[in-house]
C-alpha cells in the first residue's frame, strides 16, 4: 500500500482462514506468493511504489482453498497464523504458510479499498 499525502489512505483489513487440502503428499492451498525482503520490490507488480519487500498474494486458483475462504489476487499477508510477515523472506514465507502440524492457515491481509475490492469482485463475475 503506498501513501499520498494529502490523500486518505485506502486499505481494508481482512481475517481470511484457508483449510489445508491434501491430495496425497501434496499440499494444496490454492495461491500463490511473491515478494520478500530478499526479493526484487521493483518485480512485485503489487508494490505501487516499487519499494514494498511485503508478502503479496499473485495468484488464487479457482475453485481451490483460497478462493472459497475469500482471498484475492494482490492482498498483502501482513501475518499467519500469529506470526508477523511484514519483514520476512519469501523462503520465510513459504515455511510459515505450509507448516505441517497446521490444519488451518488463518491469514491478516490487506487489499485496497472497499471500493476497489468491490469494483474487482465484478470485473470477476
């Protein structure tokens, strides 16, 4: 999210909690991440700035456990489960959200604002 002075600043706050699914061995949440703070911030398409080394969701399967638990494409993960991601990298990332002895991953994201998601969730359907 970025920051114009003089501008309100626009995010809405989102609890989302994603079921693990297993086919097999494999672990299927249903998204994508990028970012990191050893990753690029000028590559993350979601950075607005090119300076935010955040967690950012860059895609959502449909159908898959993701999307029915209400998470979309460009939402900041800002934790899981507890723990803070707003200064992790990427690899950081990953473990945190496929730790094996979790059944659930309960996420604290941010997204643009209401309107914005609004606009979105129609463009989709």
């Amino acid at each position: 999210m970025s920051f114009i002075p003089g501008q309100p600043v626009s995010a809405v706050v989102q609890r989302i909690e994603i079921h693990k699914l297993y086919e097999g061995d494999n672990l299927i949440l249903g998204f994508s991440i990028g970012g990191g703070i050893d990753q690029d911030p000028t590559q993350n398409p979601f950075s607005e700035d090119k300076t935010d080394k955040g967690i950012y969701v860059t895609r959502v399967s449909k159908g898959g456990p993701a999307e029915v638990a209400g998470l979309r494409l460009g939402d900041k993960i800002m934790q899981v489960n507890g723990w803070d991601m707003t200064m992790v990298t990427h690899d950081q990332a990953r473990k945190k959200l496929t730790k094996k002895n979790e059944d659930v991953v309960r996420l604290l994201v941010t997204r643009k604002s209401l309107e914005e998601t609004v606009r979105q969730s129609m463009m989709q359907h």
